[in-house]
C-alpha cells in the first residue's frame, strides 16, 4: 500500500479560520482511494525530514503567533523548506503561510518584516481589509476551467516576481491585490492562497490536484489519480456560489 504523509506545519500557532480543514480534506480524499496516509505535525523545534513528506501544508495565524514561529521558520528550517520547494515538493500555503513564503511583509507604519524569501513575491499591508466571500476561476492540468469557492479575510497586499504565476482568477472578491485580478501564487509545485473557509473541502479539484502532483513525485510522472465520488462536496459548493451569487452570506 502506497503511504502519503501530510505535513501540518505550526497547527499549534497558525489555526486560525478552520484551516485544519484543508489538511482533513486532503485526508479523506487519499484515505478514500486506499492509500496509507498519515498527518505529521510539525513546530517550533522539530526537525524535518524531506524524504518523508509529500504534501506540506502551511495556514494562518494571528501577528503574535507568526512572530513567534517566523524565527524558526526562516532561520532554522527556511534552507530545508527552500530546497524542497525548488525540489518540486507540494505546499499549500494559506493566508500567513502564503505570505511567510514571500520576500518580505511591510506593515502599514512602514516597518518590513523579512520573510523566508523562498518564492519571488511580496506583501505591502494597507489599512482597509479585504473580507469577503470569493468565488475564483482555476484552470486544472487537464485545461478544464472550473469554479472554486472560497472566503477572503486580510489587509496584505501580494505582489508577484518573475517566474511566479497566479494560482486562480478573480470573479467575485479582490485576490492579492485588489488591482491586478488574481488570486494566489503557483511555483513549481508550490501554491498560496488568501482564501479561508476551509477552502479544500468545498473544491475537490484543488484537493485532488495536490494528491496526484505529490504521487507522480513519488510514484512518476505518468502517474493517475484513481476517480473518486465528490458529489457531496460538489453539492456543498453549489449551495455556497448561489448565496455569493444572490448577495448572502455562506451558510456553510
């Protein structure tokens, strides 16, 4: 039986907005097709062993909690978490997370935090928040364009560099910036999103790209994800984008 191992980083620090979800939903849709899968948490003072993970998983948390695990994560595990970026292995980044990964975080009073500086992006804070329900247009391998639905709450603004792509398109909210149209960052197989609520549960095609990018790292490229009902979380968000789409607030 094939093994996936799911890296929670900082669940102790950075849990806010149930992004806890997003490493349940990873779970439950491994776990369904069979695989041995196991959640590794990992903190302040840990050790990382690259060999040993496939999908790394980064949330949100509140400034004091990000002071407090931005020394370990930069200084003490950032050339591990660099050389597994640029190695192709999968992250998914939330909020804080996504932001950590940046260059640098300036705050509205002008101060600059510095960052892991793994991905080539930056993040200027303005005093309006951006808090809204989303919905985002993501374009899978395979060229399909779906849907995806999502809830947005920060004051950051995220700039992308060279050789960084968007992860979706705007269509209801305002993304990294406000400005551009975008929501997120993909690098290699590195992603960040701005996006709460859990965001996977209600997208499994997120969920499943994430699962199958990580087995053809371990198993090969010619690697296929087995199908797997989603109905019900396609049911879930159906619900949601009709009450986005009719001015309410989501109820799930």
């Amino acid at each position: 039986m094939t093994k996936l191992v799911i890296g929670h980083f900082y669940p102790d620090l950075l849990n806010l907005y149930g992004d806890r979800g997003n490493v349940l939903a990873l779970y439950k849709r491994a776990a369904g097709r069979g695989f041995d899968v196991e959640i590794r948490q990992i903190s302040v003072g840990d050790e990382i062993n690259p060999e040993s993970l496939d999908i790394c998983f980064l949330g949100g948390g509140q400034d004091s909690e990000q002071n407090i695990m931005k020394d370990d994560l930069v200084n003490v595990k950032g050339r591990i978490i660099k050389d597994m970026i640029e190695d192709g292995k999968v992250f998914l980044t939330i909020c804080g997370g996504y932001q950590m990964l940046g260059k640098y975080y300036k705050e509205h009073d002008g101060k600059m935090l510095k960052c892991l500086g793994a991905i080539d992006y930056y993040t200027e804070a303005e005093k309006e928040r951006f808090i809204n329900d989303t919905i985002y247009e993501l374009e899978l391998p395979s060229g399909e364009k779906v849907r995806i639905v999502g809830f947005e709450n920060h004051s950051g603004r995220t700039y992308l560099g060279k050789g960084v792509e968007p992860f979706m398109k705007v269509i209801t909210g305002h993304g990294n910036n406000g400005r551009d149209g975008y929501e997120g960052m993909r690098y290699k197989n590195a992603f960040g999103t701005y996006s709460h609520g859990s965001l996977l549960p209600k997208n499994p095609e997120i969920t499943d790209m994430l699962i199958e990018l990580a087995l053809k790292k371990r198993l090969g490229e010619d690697y296929k994800l087995p199908v797997l009902d989603d109905s019900t979380e396609r049911k879930a968000r159906e619900l949601a984008l009709s009450y986005i789409e009719n001015g309410k607030e989501q109820m799930i």
